[in-house]
C-alpha cells in the first residue's frame, strides 16, 4: 500500500465513531403515527450525576418517528413519551454494542 493511501486511512479511522442507534416510532391507540410526540431518553445504567449528562430530547415527525444516536453500548436506557392527549408513556431499552434498537411506542388514552 502506498504510504499516502496508510496515512489516509489511519486520519480516516480518527474520525469513524461507533455508536448505537436507538429509533422507533410513536403510535396513537388505533395505529396512527404521531407527529409532535417528545421523546426522551437518558441512561440509566450509570451513577445519577452522569445520568443528567446523557439526556437526549427529540420531536417525532410526521410519521410519528424519532431516532438517538449514543455512545455505544452495552448500554440500558429509560424512554419516556409524551404526547398532547396521552398519559406519557415510558419504556426501558438495551442495546450491546454498537447496534440498532427498534422500538414502537403505542400511546394510552
């Protein structure tokens, strides 16, 4: 390998961060997407004073879909969902490394 291709790659390498990727989509009862639904997420694995550190907020758009992009793991989450109408809803996540979580949120009236 030619030695500019060696020092390209290891500068590119500086710059390639894993994480993991928490997404899903909020639900109304009857299966409707749910635009304006606030999403938040904070570790939950780690010592309270860290926790406040690790906390991520995001709208849901208009399919009702919301995405995180974290440290990676492994890792445990706590979700909560809030909506207009909607008691909040919370869920716990996990994630082992740096992988893609899935999750579906199906508000309650």
């Amino acid at each position: 390998m030619h030695k500019n291709h060696k020092i390209f790659l290891s500068f590119l390498c500086l710059f390639v961060a894993n994480f993991s990727l928490i997404k899903g989509t909020v639900f109304t009862p009857d299966g409707r997407p749910v635009q304006g639904a606030k999403i938040t997420i904070v570790r939950s694995d780690i010592e309270t004073t860290q926790q406040k550190k690790s906390r991520k907020e995001a709208i849901s758009d208009r399919l009702g879909e919301f995405a995180f992009r974290m440290d990676v793991g492994p890792a445990k989450f706590h979700l909560s969902v809030e909506a207009q109408g909607f008691p909040k809803q919370e869920k716990e996540v996990e994630v082992a490394g740096d992988e893609r979580a899935d999750i579906s949120v199906v508000l309650k009236k």
